[in-house]
C-alpha cells in the first residue's frame, strides 16, 4: 500500500492506526524533553532523609519519542553500590520501550561503568528501535562512598542529553502576530547572521566588537594609562583644551567687549594594543582668562594620546581676543578664537570657533553704546560656553570639557571699570577597553 491517512475513527480503507502510528506522527510534532514549567520538571536531587545510595526524582512530565510521560509524586531511584577504588558516572533516565504490548516510558537508573579516580564518564544513551533514553542528571558514584549528596548531581535537563519539549521548528509554525515569549529560556545553536535582519549570538557580536572590559575618565594631567590584563583594543577619544575668552576696558562714559574663546578639538582613534602596558597621555588644561583690560585670553592646551609610533591630537581652541574701551562713534569688532584642530584619529573634528563681538557706538555718552554680539565662547558636545544672565550683564562661566571662555563685557556703564574674560574649559581623555 502506498499512502496512509489517520488518525480515523474508522478509516474509509479499513486500515487502523497502531500505537506505532501515533508516535511517528507525534514525534514529527513535539521534540523529546521535560515539560517546561510542569510541576517540578522531573528535577534531580539529593536523597530525604540524606542517607543511603538514592537519589530523588521529583514531580513533572516528559515526552518521548511520540508519547507522554507524567510523576505525580517524588521518586526514590536507588543507585548501585560504589565500587571500593573507582568512580563511576551513572545516569538518571527517561526511558521509552517498544515491546508489544506493554510498551512504556518509565524513570530508571542507567549504571555506569567502573574508571579511575577523577576520569569516569556516564555510560551512552541507548536510542533505537527497541529502546529509546533521555538524561535528566548523572550521579557521580565515587568510590567507597555509602550515600549519594547535591554535590554529585549533576542537572542535564537543559542539555543535548534531554531539552525542553517543544513544537519541532522545521514542521510547524509559529505564531507571530504577536510578541515570543521565552519563559525566560534561551534561543541556542543559532547559524552566524548572514543578512540585515537576522539574528545574532552574544559570541558574534562580542567576536566583531570585543567585550567591553572598564572605561576610564583622565580629566587633568599627563602620565601613562595602563591597560588591563585582558585588554586588546582601546577606543580613545580626546578633547583639547578650550581657548579663553578676551578682556575688556570700560569705565564711566566707556564701554567694550572681549572676544570668546575656540573650543578645543575633538579626536577618535581605535588602537590594538598589548595587556598591561603603558601608554603615554596628557590632557589639554584651559586657556587663561584674558585680564581686565583690552587683552586677549589664553590658548587651550592640545590634548595627546600615543601609541607606539603614533600620536593623536586633539589641540586647544585659541583665545577671543580683548577689546579697548569704546568712547566715540564708530564700528568695533573683536574677533573670537578659532576652535582647535585634530590630527592622527580615526575621526577628526574641529572645535567650534569662538563668537566675534560687534559693538557700535554712535555717541560720546554710555547710552549710545550698543553692543550688537556678545562674545560668547565656542561648544563641544560635552561642554557649553557660559550666557548673559541678563539684558546687560556679561556672560557666565563656561562648564563642561573642552568649551571656550566667553569674553569680559562692560556695557551701558556696567560695571564702570575694565573686565576679566572667562577661562577655558580643561580637555577630557576618555578610555575604553576592550577585549
């Protein structure tokens, strides 16, 4: 006969289906294992009252090949006695018999074979057409022992000697209209990904990227940085130190603005490197304020990180330049810092340049002083220039990393002498290890 159908009631060929049928059909469907979240799961322990060569199999469910297996209460499975010098591995089993007519599935111990001490092994799972066995635990058996604790249990529920049984993959399909939900379980044996949307394994990416070993933060300074004992790359990234913002001079009936300072450079390099080894570094400081007065402020400090024969760069923006106080009528300017430059990194940014200050006066008197721009300094992602706090007030200190010093500002007779500009921020070194 060529084709088979069921299971029927009664089949329109007359054929009935065997117990045989069932279980090829089944076994198509569900892989072998214990039932997830079933009772106990068939778990393995230690023996109560701990004494004697048992150990105890607790509530839960299986399937095996096609067919279901259940344990309603716990089982005391007895473990051969232990040979006097050697060790042996034995196992705690589900196992499937195919004898008519009293097939079943039932828990048993499979013995293993006497070894020397500290090599034993468990004895192979029988998996054929007459018996067919999956592992829930191995008990180490040492030798003399006389019972048989937690220590020497060893769970293989979730190993390739058992699993969790579940729909077969490859025959059935899955629901995804919605959300998978593990049950807190693993998606194990994945292949490498080969398109944008597969999936991929914490080993695939920590191989591609390198596991993130510590991050270390160099806010001032020079020296060596030292890298782990298991690190192999670093990624570095450097900001220089920000320029300062310029001086003013003012008094009464005066008025004048300093320039803001550039901020430093931003650089990223990626090196190999070896374990526990030094590497040289130093940390750009920040300009110094321009004095009160028409000077200009101070140039950041160029922030460097070498290895081997390669040094990168991220240099400091320049200082805003000072201005003199302002008395008769005309158009003033004084120009801002230009922002720091880079060198060497896998990426090299430029640091933003410091703001130009317009000032106009049209008349002998502070109320005809205007100044159209304040002198603010230049930002970086980590660090911002300091802001008027009001409509004639100078601006505020700088914060962060790598940001310029806004410029002094004296307007409308506010404050009626000569303005310090504003310091640079310092440059940052930012470390992070790799395996």
């Amino acid at each position: 006969m060529t084709e088979t159908s069921g299971p029927f009631k009664a089949a329109a060929s007359g054929d009935q289906w065997q117990e045989t049928d069932w279980g090829n059909m089944m076994k198509r469907l569900f892989r072998d294992g214990v039932f997830s979240g079933y009772l106990n799961e068939l778990e393995v322990v230690e023996h109560t009252p701990a004494a004697g060569m048992y150990a105890d199999v607790k509530t839960g469910g299986g399937w095996v090949q096609g067919h279901i297996h259940a344990n309603s209460a716990l089982k005391a499975m007895t473990i051969d006695a232990a040979h006097a010098t050697l060790d042996r591995t034995d196992r705690i089993v589900l196992r499937r018999t195919y004898a008519s007519p009293n097939s079943e599935i039932a828990l048993a111990v499979l013995k293993g074979v006497d070894m020397a001490a500290g090599t034993s092994t468990p004895t192979a799972l029988t998996q054929d057409a007459t018996t067919w066995e999956i592992s829930l635990a191995t008990v180490l058996v040492a030798a003399a022992v006389t019972a048989i604790y937690t220590a020497d249990i060893t769970d293989e529920r979730r190993s390739a000697y058992c699993g969790i049984a579940a729909a077969t993959l490859g025959d059935f399909a899955i629901d995804t209209s919605g959300n998978l939900d593990g049950n807190g379980m693993k998606i194990v044996d994945l292949a490498d990904p080969t398109t944008d949307q597969d999936a991929a394994t914490k080993k695939y990416v920590d191989d591609l990227l390198g596991g993130l070993v510590d991050l270390t933060v160099i806010t001032s300074g020079s020296g060596n940085f030292t890298t782990s004992a298991n690190t192999t790359k670093i990624k570095v990234t450097l900001y220089g130190g920000g320029g300062a913002g310029g001086g003013a001079a003012g008094g009464t009936a005066a008025s004048g603005a300093g320039a803001g300072g550039g901020a430093g450079a931003k650089a990223i390099k990626v090196f190999t490197v070896t374990p526990s080894t030094d590497y040289a570094y130093e940390v750009g400081a920040g300009g110094t304020p321009g004095a009160a007065g028409n000077n200009p402020g101070g140039d950041g400090g160029t922030t460097a990180f070498i290895v081997g024969a390669t040094t990168v760069t991220a240099v400091g923006g320049k200082g805003g330049a000072g201005m003199a106080a302002q008395t008769t009528a005309k158009f003033e300017q004084a120009l801002g810092g230009l922002g720091g430059t880079s060198t060497n990194g896998d990426v090299n940014g430029s640091g933003q340049n410091g703001q130009n200050v317009l000032f106009y006066c049209y008349g002998s008197n502070y109320p005809d002083h205007r100044l159209i721009a304040f002198g603010l300094g230049g930002c970086t992602d980590i660090g911002r220039s300091g802001l008027p706090t009001g409509l004639f007030s100078a601006p505020g200190d700088s914060s962060g990393y790598g940001a310029g010093g806004s410029g002094g500002a004296c307007t409308h007779d506010t404050p009626a002498t000569d303005v310090a500009g504003k310091a640079g921020m310092p440059g940052l070194i930012i470390v992070e290890e790799y395996t």
